[in-house]
C-alpha cells in the first residue's frame, strides 16, 4: 500500500483579507495574523453542510480547527510563515489509517 503523492496534506495561498499582523497581548503573549481567514474557511466549511468546531489559538504562529467527516475528524491549522499555508492532519494510530 502506498500514498498518492498527487494527494497533499496542504495548501499555499495569498489571501486579500485586512491584517493587523501579530499583536503583543498585555501579558506578552503573542496573538498570530490569519484570524478571520480561518474563521472564513471554517464558515465557508460549515455552509456545505460539515461539522466543524470552533477556530481555537494554536500556539503562537496560527489558527486551527477540526472538521468532521462521518466518522473521520480532520485537524486544520492555518499559519503565515512566507505565504498563508493551511494544513491538514487526520490524527490517530498509523495502523488505523493504514486499513480505514
């Protein structure tokens, strides 16, 4: 069994959204850009119909949220490091992949 390369666990984009860039909260915490793209994503997501948690901070550099797709959850991170890149996972034991 192999992996279709021509399946990707991402995507690079540009994005005309308004930013404010990284802000500084007051207890120095770092609050990442790309806020309302995910949450347009998520509701983009949603629309048709997919059930879709909350955007949640993951750490400092993105915005993230879980999609569901019957019984498969998808995790979904968003982060800025040249270009917006959105990344997916669907975590769980290798194995359990392997023979879903």
């Amino acid at each position: 069994m192999g992996t279709d390369p021509s399946i990707r666990s991402y995507a690079a984009f540009e994005a005309d959204f308004p930013e404010e860039g990284v802000v500084v909260a007051a207890d120095g915490a770092e609050i990442p850009a790309g806020r309302p793209i995910a949450e347009h994503l998520r509701a983009a997501l949603e629309a048709e119909g997919l059930s879709v948690s909350e955007t949640y901070q993951h750490s400092f550099y993105g915005w993230a949220f879980d999609v569901r797709f019957g019984p498969v959850t998808v995790w979904c991170m968003l982060q800025c490091p040249d270009q917006w890149l959105l990344i997916t996972e669907v975590p769980g034991r290798f194995i359990d992949r392997l023979f879903r």
